[in-house]
C-alpha cells in the first residue's frame, strides 16, 4: 500500500485499491481483450512512467483514440501524474487537431495507429512551437513504449494542480471552445446523488458506446471504476450488436444518445427477440434531446430501465429524470441534482415565471473553469456565478425542467418566438417518422418560416401534405412546417446533436 500513499489524492487511487483488494476480478473488456484490476493498474503505472519520461507530468497531454482499453488507460495514468487530458476526435480532420493542438499546446500526445497520419499533418500546420511528442497505440509501438517502465507503482512526480481535462465543444455554431476542468476543484455532490438515485452498484458491468473523447462517456468510466464496477467497450455503434454484447457480457447498464434509442426501437421485433437483455438495470440518456415518443417506444420494448440527464460539458450534471417521471412528465429532463441551483433568465437578464421559457443558468461544484484561452466567450456565458450553454427550458409546479430549444435554434416567424423542440416532438409520434429536425428559413413575408427535415421508417411512405396534417391536429398553425424535406438521414455529431447549420446551409 505504500505506493498509494505515495500517490496524489484523486478518484484514480480507486483503480490501485481494487488492483489489491480484487486482483483477479474482471476490470476492462475491450473485444477479445479483458484486463484484471491487477493487470490494468500494472499497465497505467508503465503508460505513467512513459508519459512523465515525455515531459507530460502537470502538463497537457493530447488524446487522439477511438474507443479502446488505452483511452481508459490513458485516462487513469494522466490522473496519476497531475496532466491534463486533451481531448481529440478521432474523427477530426487534420486542420481541425491543428486549432486544437495551438489552442491547447500539449507536450505528450497518445495517438492511434489509425489516426497517426492525421496527426502528424496536424503537427505539421500547426502554427504552435510546442510539438508534441507521440506514444502510438494499436500495434507494436505500445509496448515497445511501455516495455522499459516499472509496473508496480506510478512515478513520483512533482507538486502539480491535481490534473484535469480540455474537452472541445461539439462546434454546431463555429469553432469549437475548450472546456477546461480541474479535477481537484471539482465537486462529486450531484454525481453522487445521480449514483444513489439511479441505484449504480460495485457489480455492474457497464457498456460504453458513446465516444469517450467527450464528455458523459468518460465520466460514466471514471463512476464505473471508482466503484470497481467492470467496463465494456465497442468501438462503434450498431444496434443488433449492441444486443448481442448485452446478451453476451450480461451487461447491467449502459449510456445513450437518443439516436442510439431511436435506431434499437427501430429494429424489427423478431431481431429483438433474438437477444436476452434482462441483465439491463438501468439505461441513461443524454448529450441531445430525448423525445417524449422515444421514451415510450424504448420502454415499451425493453422496460422501465431509462433515464435522462441533463447537462453539458461546461455544467457536469444538473438535473435527472427517471423511469416514472417518463410518464408521469412527458418530456421531462428531471429535477435537480443535489448540489445545484437552476435560474431561467429572459433577454433581460430577469427571471421568468413558472411555465415560461427562459435561458438556463446553472451552479454547482461541477462548473468549468472557463474556456481555454478565451476569456470573452466565459465572461458571456456566465451571470451572478451561474453558467449558461445557450440552451432554453421552462420548469413547471413540481420543478420539473422541459428543454425547448437552443438559443441560436429558435425561429422567429410573424414576431412570435418558436421553439422547434415541440415540433420535432410532435412530429415523432406518426408512425412513419424515425427522426426529425425543423428548423427555421428566411421568408420575404414572415422573417422567418419553418421547415421540417423527415426520416421516415424503413417499409413507410409519407407525402409533405401528411406531414402538414399532422402536424395541424395538435399544432398551432403558426407552428407548421410550411416546407418538409424527406432525408435519408440527419446529419448529427457524434455525440447525437443535430447539426441544424448544416441544415440551414442546405436551403441558402
């Protein structure tokens, strides 16, 4: 135990006590890979010992990974040193990790084998002077890095900040800000209570899905290993294989994005029938929008398992719904978490009265502290110590809070405010539409007019004019799409956002 007392205060000593007190339980799945508590902790304290060899202890270090055991590795082992985690897509291209890299000037980078070349281009057009030096993971370079380093404790490092993470917005409105947190100076109060509330246990084998280099995904990995809890990860999603992994490793929980929730329900019933998914106590959704008739759909099929949060990267977790507010509160996110306080304010900056739309402020232990580099952008996102992401709510008797809309996303038509959330929620309840997105065009008349994007159900069939009628059984008629596009699919961002910019580019 002397290498734990050794070691920085931090939710990351968690990994090195299960490594003693369960040695031989079953810590990390990653396809045919499996890891002990033993085997991983002895594998983070090599990553450790080859990242400080590289300069990154209490310094930046760029995590360019697809899903895999070295993401969750090199998560813990940064933790270890004081670093800071810098999140990269695996997906971005080669200009955009270059804004990242000037932007963040990380001294380490652990990059995939599938994603080196990009990398190393992105390396090249930096404008930065910092270059940082790669550890490569998915092939033999890995442990050739690892190899000459001791596994059986972290390295002793000098006094640092505790580490933390730059996590880079999703960029649905321009160019992407770092989320800067310091693990140190943030709070577990709401975590905790989402943990109690949602009944997470030291048993729970827990499937990722999502991406780890944003948010909720890591932050579920970091509850999961903390309590020893096992985790499972896929590289990608696909909803049959989803099912047979549910099956296959009896997975107790797991987190979503809607389009995941959308895309399971989608599948015929006799697919479904396929698999055993019992072992499934609890779902979470998040990091978009979940629609009322999603949540209903997904329930009827596989039980009062789901629940919702909302929150953001700059916020952590504000408020929670569960299973039975699903119904007793259609299109609920929850009320808060223990440890926040919630404020709607109007344009005015006052605040709004019960059932009117205001723009969410919150407080908690879990706020940022700011973003990297770009002071104007925290100064506006901030008011009274509370912190806004731009999104809309209104919260009702019982303090429940709705979502409506992004500020950027709500259209004015005729001078009247719509928010295209109960449009698109709406929408969602004809049988035939899988997806949707309304958002808002010019018009010589009205300002603005709506226009709804359609994903309909394989095997359906649906004209504009079915839509539009539709939508007016419930609707009123200043809040029908005056035009509908049927899509194959909508363009959304990995995490499940709907990239509306791109929808509006679409129509000029």
């Amino acid at each position: 135990m002397r290498d734990v007392r050794a070691t920085r205060v931090g939710p990351h000593l968690a990994v090195m006590l299960h490594a003693r007190m369960s040695p031989d339980k079953e810590a990390l799945v990653d396809g045919d890979r499996r890891w002990t508590w033993r085997a991983l902790d002895r594998e983070i304290n090599r990553l450790a010992h080859a990242i400080a060899e590289r300069g990154g202890a209490g310094a930046p270090v760029a995590c360019m990974l697809g899903n895999c055991a070295e993401y969750v590795i090199a998560q813990q082992a940064l933790a270890r040193i004081g670093a800071t985690a810098v999140q990269v897509g695996y997906r971005s291209k080669a200009a955009e990790v270059a804004y990242i890299l000037d932007n963040a000037e990380p001294r380490v980078a652990i990059v995939g084998a599938a994603h080196l070349e990009t990398f190393t281009a992105a390396q090249a057009m930096a404008s930065t002077g910092v270059k940082a030096r790669v550890i490569v993971a998915g092939d033999a370079r890995w442990d050739e890095a690892l190899a000459p380093h001791p596994p059986d404790a972290p390295p002793r490092v000098g006094a640092h900040d505790g580490g933390g993470v730059i996590v880079y917005t999703s960029g649905t409105t321009g160019k992407p800000k770092g989320a800067t947190r310091n693990f140190k100076k943030t709070g577990l109060d709401a975590v905790g209570d989402l943990m109690m509330q949602v009944g997470v246990h030291h048993d729970d084998r827990h499937l990722v899905t999502c991406p780890l280099y944003h948010s909720a995904a890591p932050a579920f990995v970091a509850i999961m290993m903390s309590l020893g809890a096992t985790t499972v990860l896929v590289d990608h999603f696909d909803p049959e294989a989803a099912l047979a992994t549910i099956e296959r490793e009896k997975i107790t929980c797991t987190l979503m994005v809607p389009t995941m929730l959308v895309r399971l329900t989608a599948l015929p019933e006799e697919v479904r029938r396929r698999y055993d998914t019992s072992s499934l106590r609890w779902v979470m959704s998040a990091a978009a929008p979940l629609a009322t008739e999603t949540a209903r759909r997904f329930m009827a099929q596989f039980g009062p398992v789901l629940w919702n949060f909302y929150g953001a990267t700059e916020t952590g977790v504000v408020t929670l719904a569960g299973p039975g507010d699903h119904l007793s509160h259609p299109g609920t996110v929850g009320r808060p978490l223990r440890g926040n306080e919630v404020r709607l304010y109007d344009e005015a900056g006052g605040p709004v009265p019960v059932g009117e739309i205001g723009e969410l402020y919150a407080r908690n232990s879990m706020l940022i502290a700011g973003y990297h580099k770009n002071p104007d952008a925290t100064t506006r996102s901030q008011r009274d110590g509370f912190f806004s992401v731009g999104d809309l709510a209104r919260v009702d008797a019982d303090g429940y809070y709705y979502m409506e809309s992004r500020k950027h996303d709500m259209v004015i038509s005729g001078g009247v405010n719509i928010y295209p959330r109960e449009i698109e929620d709406h929408l969602l309840t004809h049988p035939a539409i899988l997806d949707a997105a309304v958002v808002g065009v010019p018009d010589p008349e009205w300002g603005e007019a709506l226009r709804a994007f359609v994903v309909l159900r394989p095997g359906h069939a649906l004209t504009a004019d079915e839509v539009g009628a539709h939508c007016r059984e419930q609707l009123a008629d200043y809040k029908r799409p005056r035009q509908v596009v049927f899509l194959d699919e909508l363009p959304r961002n990995p995490t499940g956002k709907v990239l509306k910019r791109e929808l509006r580019d679409r129509v000029g």
